[in-house]
C-alpha cells in the first residue's frame, strides 16, 4: 500500500472532509492534527514542485503556480497542510 493510499484510508474514517489536493499523491507524506482538531492531509512543498516540474514547468513556473493555486487556496477547514522542510 503507497503512503497516498493508506493516508486516504485513514482520512476516510477520520475526518472524511479532509481535503485531497489534485495531482499531489506522490508529495502525500503522512497526516497531521493539533489537540481538539481534525485529522488533515500533509504534502511536502519539494515534492509539490517537482511534481509541476516533470510536468514540464520550469521551477520559477512551479513555485508561481503552486503558491497561487495551492498554497493561496484557502477552501474550510479541511485545507490540507503544506510541510516546509528547513534547509541544512
């Protein structure tokens, strides 16, 4: 079973309003809450963009696209959540 599957199965009796993010399911990395709040979908930033990028944007174009359509996308409270992984 992929990550993308078993997080699916594990929103869908958790929070079944969680929200999927189109196109994303290789950046899945796992699901994350805080105390009292729902279960959400947790995609990695690096893995969303080269996603876009083998889909043929060049990383400028990326970064755009997903800040504005993603990132920017404010849709409830079953807004997946976006990892930025520190670089060291």
């Amino acid at each position: 079973m992929s990550v993308a599957e078993a997080v699916r199965f594990r929103i869908a009796e958790e929070n079944p309003e969680a929200l999927l993010m189109d196109g994303y399911d290789d950046a899945i990395i796992g699901v994350g809450g805080r105390c009292g709040q729902p279960t959400l979908v947790v995609y990695d930033y690096d893995k969303c963009i080269a996603s876009l990028m083998e889909d043929g944007m060049t990383f400028e174009e990326a970064v755009d696209y997903f800040s504005f359509n993603c990132e920017g996308a404010w849709v409830g409270e079953g807004t997946p959540i976006i990892l930025y992984q520190p670089d060291v």
